[in-house]
C-alpha cells in the first residue's frame, strides 16, 4: 500500500518531499562544514550559510544537484542558474566564474555533486534502449535540466549509502549508472552523448599522435621528410579539432589553477 500511495503522489509534490530528503540527508553528513568528499566515489556534498562571492574554478565532467539554494557559473559570458528545480551538467573541464546567490544560516545552500565517468556513460551508450540524440556541436559542454523526482530518488539512494558503507562497493556503481541513465534519456541527454563520445575518439588519436612522436624520436629515418610531418600535423589538426584543443587549453588552465578533483570542484567555489 505504501508503494501505491507513492505511485499516485503527483510529480511535483514527489520532487519536493525528495527535495527535503536529500536537503536533509546532505545536511546531516555535511555538519557544519562547507564540504565533505565522501566515502561513495565521485561524490561529494557541499553547504554554504550565505552568498558568495564570484570565484574562479574548474568544473569537472559532473551533475550538481541543488536541494536548497541557488548557484549560478558563468562560462564565456553565459550564465547558467542551477537550484531546486533545475540541475547543472558539465560535460567538458571548464573554467568558470562562479558563486551561491542564495543561502542563508536557516536555510543554506545544500548541494550533492557527482562526477561523471565518462567510460560509464559510453557503455551505458552501448545499449540499444538508450536512444540519446545527437548534440549540434556548437552548443556549450555545460548545461541546466529539468530536476525530475526519478533522479532525486537515485541522488537521496547514493547518498543514504553513507549509513551503511558496507554497502558502498556493490550498490554505488549502480546507483550513479542510474543517475547517468536518468540523465541519457532527458533532454540533456544529447549534450553528454556527444561529449562522452568526443571524448573516447579524442583519448585515441592523442595516444595515437603519442606513440607517432616517440616512435619518430626513435627512429627518426621513419618520419624524416618535411611533407610527412606536414602531413601528420594537418592530420592531427584536422581529427582532434576545436573541440579537443578547448581541451587541452581547459586542461591547461585546470592544471595551472588546482590538481584533483578535491580541490578544483568544491575547494574554491564548485557546485
């Protein structure tokens, strides 16, 4: 009967009562401080008492969910304002300019923040049920989406995992397939395809253009005429592209601000 009376509670009360769940659940383990990196890997849960001020910092490959609050990052001029009602999806590195908007000691800002494996999502990609549309290649690698009462109930599932850790080595990697599932088949769904998928084409050829370098510097009678290594640069340009040189360059400014996620997500101002 129990399941029933939740089967017919109406969507937006549903993404409420879980909204106060996790709001709950993230202030209890939080306690009094501004983050915790806990036990469940990829996660990580944030608190604010009061605005802040524009900060920068480095958003992984993550989704950042509000339970109380607001936030807003501004990445190139855009901004993109994620709280109760709607999550932040960053699919790329990207440096960004960022602060809370709203907390306040009664009611602060609670985040749950979960960075997204990329070799997760393209296998989740593999399968035939997951029909993910593919992104138009200009739009940015971050992104707001509706927060839906079936990914707040898999966000409250991964952090309840924290009262049981014996449970953390075989049910969250369930959980967050879950998560990046729910993701898939929402309107975002394409901007992650796309990335996860640049991203695996992108690893390839790096290690491919690697293995030419050294393979070059060994023995250099195998690429020693000016045309071929011409021809290898055109090559290289013309298969990474735009898009894996914002990578490197994102990697770039990650690497000269912070190392680790610990620090570069939540340490300066992440979500």
């Amino acid at each position: 009967m129990k399941n029933l009376s939740k089967d017919l509670t109406p969507p937006q009360d549903r993404a409420q009562e879980l909204l106060k769940e996790l709001a709950r659940e993230i202030a209890f383990f939080v306690g009094s401080r501004e983050r915790l990196i806990t036990d469940v890997p990829g996660l990580l849960l944030s608190r604010r008492t009061a605005p802040t001020a524009p900060a920068s910092a480095t958003y992984e490959p993550s989704l950042a969910v509000v339970a109380q609050g607001r936030k807003q990052a501004n990445l190139g001029g855009i901004n993109f304002i994620f709280d109760q009602s709607r999550y932040l999806l960053t699919s790329l590195d990207l440096p960004v300019i960022c602060n809370v908007i709203e907390a306040s000691e009664q009611v602060p800002y609670l985040c749950f923040v979960l960075k997204l494996e990329m070799p997760a999502v393209r296998e989740l990609l593999t399968r035939e049920e997951i029909q993910a549309p593919e992104a138009p290649s200009d739009e940015p690698g971050m992104a707001t989406g509706e927060t839906t009462p079936e990914l707040l109930d898999a966000c409250c599932r991964l952090v309840d995992l924290l009262n049981s850790p014996q449970d953390i080595p075989f049910l969250s990697g369930l959980i967050q397939r879950e998560i990046i599932y729910r993701i898939l088949r929402g309107p975002e769904g394409a901007r992650l395809r796309s990335i996860a998928t640049l991203g695996d084409q992108s690893h390839r050829t790096a290690k491919a253009i690697a293995w030419v370098a050294v393979s070059s510097a060994n023995h250099p009678c195998a690429i020693s005429a000016p045309s071929a290594r011409q021809t290898l640069h055109a090559w290289s340009r013309s298969v990474i592209g735009k898009a894996l040189a914002e990578r490197v360059a994102n990697k770039h400014h990650k690497e000269q601000a912070t190392n680790g996620w610990q620090v570069s997500e939540i340490a300066i101002s992440g979500p």
